[in-house]
C-alpha cells in the first residue's frame, strides 16, 4: 500500500538540503504516534542481528532548481511512502491532516492532497521504475582487518542475488512463513552510468542507483518490492519503486 503526499510551500518555496533524505525519514517518525514512532525506530522488525523498519519512501517529485547546496521547490512537490503495514499509513495520513501547516526542515509547507494508490495487479515479468536510488551492499574485511562497504551496480549479478534474498527476508520477517524465489530476478532494463546517485546520510556516503528494471518475481515478493521496496536502507528513502508502462506510439 502507499500513499502520496502533495505540498505546497506557504512563502513561495521550500529549500531543503540538497541530500534531504534524513530531512524526510525524520518527517516521517514525526507524524506518527509517538508509540510507533519509537518502536519503529528503535526495534522495527528483526531478524537474527538485522533490524528491518517496514517502509520506504521517494524522492520528492516535482519542478525543482539546484542553487547553493539547496533544492529549491517553488510550486506543489509530492512524496510517495508506501509500507506493507496498514496502520503505519494510516497513523501517518491522519497525522498529517490534522496538523494543518506542517513543519519540513526549515520551510512550513501546506499539505495539498493525501491520496492512496490502488492496489496494483500482480505482473510477471514486470517493469520497475526506481522512485528513489536502490542500494545494495556488502561489508567486506580487508587485509589491515578494517572494515568496508561495498556498493554494487545493478550490472553486477550480486545486485540481483541480494535484492531477491532480502525480499525473502522481508517476506518471512512480516508473515512467519518462506516463499520460493527459484528463477527470480531484478535486472536492469534502462539504466546507465547517469544513473547512479551518491548520496550523504548522517554525514556517511551511500551510493544507489535510478533507473528502470525488469523484475521477474513471485507474487508475495512482487507485493513487497512494490510496499517495502528494493535492496537496503529503505527507511532512509532508498529503494522506492513503482511500476513503469513504457510509451507507446500513436
């Protein structure tokens, strides 16, 4: 399920730092109930030692310019957050309406429109549009003993290995039970060197990936590719995806 929020700046623009990801994760945890704000952030759900939050959100769309470390929004922008947890958009649509203007970073935006996307029919294969970069990763140990992390591109074959298992993850984490992914896939379908992001979060790089992607899934994981997103850090606003209809000619 998802929803997407429309805003629109209530003194002519809204200016965000230009990486602005922990701006909105940080929105977010504030419109929600307190109870699950701080059971989201400090537990969400876990696995052995992964800690999995159970949503994801985009990158802000609409007309934009980039001037002096900032993107600048001078009409209506939207956000798309989705999770496979009803009462987790539910707590969030309701907080946000009912708080009139609302607060993002250092501007007071008005909320134009809450609208909630229709449940999409199951597609195999299907074509992903990446709404905000997708990032996958390794930690590995070097010869000196320090530690690194890895970031793969969407033309390595580990990309698509650690996608489809960390959506098996997220499967078996939210319903108690295992799904089959033989023969599954997430691979690119438009996607070039342009597309890839780099991005600061508290300060650490991440780097992720736009783009479009063929994915070849069954449905569970379909369903939590399109609610929870794809790869890691969804909860920083990596990995949102939406489905992808290429233009035909008429």
């Amino acid at each position: 399920m998802r929803l997407r929020l429309t805003f629109a700046p209530t003194n002519g623009i809204c200016a965000l730092p230009v990486h602005y990801n922990q701006v909105m994760q940080g929105f977010i945890y504030r419109h929600l109930t307190p109870e699950m704000a701080t059971s989201l952030h400090d537990e969400g759900y876990t696995e052995g030692g992964r800690r999995l939050k159970m949503f994801v959100f985009s990158r802000l769309m609409g007309s934009s310019l980039v001037r002096d470390g900032q993107i600048v929004f001078a009409g209506e922008f939207s956000l798309v957050v989705a999770s496979p947890e009803v009462s987790f958009l539910e707590s969030l649509a309701l907080h946000v309406m009912d708080a009139g203007e609302l607060q993002l970073g250092e501007n007071r935006v008005r909320l134009v429109s809450v609208e909630v996307g229709a449940e999409e029919p199951y597609q195999c294969p299907v074509l992903l549009q990446a709404l905000s970069p997708i990032t996958v990763y390794s930690t590995l140990s070097r010869a000196d003993g320090k530690r690194k992390t890895y970031y793969y591109s969407p033309f390595e074959p580990e990309f698509s290995d650690q996608i489809v298992c960390n959506l098996q993850r997220k499967w078996r984490v939210l319903s108690g039970s295992e799904v089959s992914a033989d023969g599954a896939y997430v691979k690119p379908w438009r996607v070039n060197v342009r597309n890839q992001h780099i991005a600061l979060y508290k300060g650490t790089v991440i780097k992720g990936w736009s783009g479009i992607y063929e994915a070849y899934l069954p449905e569970p994981l379909f369903r939590m590719a399109l609610d929870a997103g794809l790869g890691s850090k969804n909860s920083q606003g990596f990995g949102c995806v939406g489905l992808y209809t290429p233009r035909t000619r008429g």
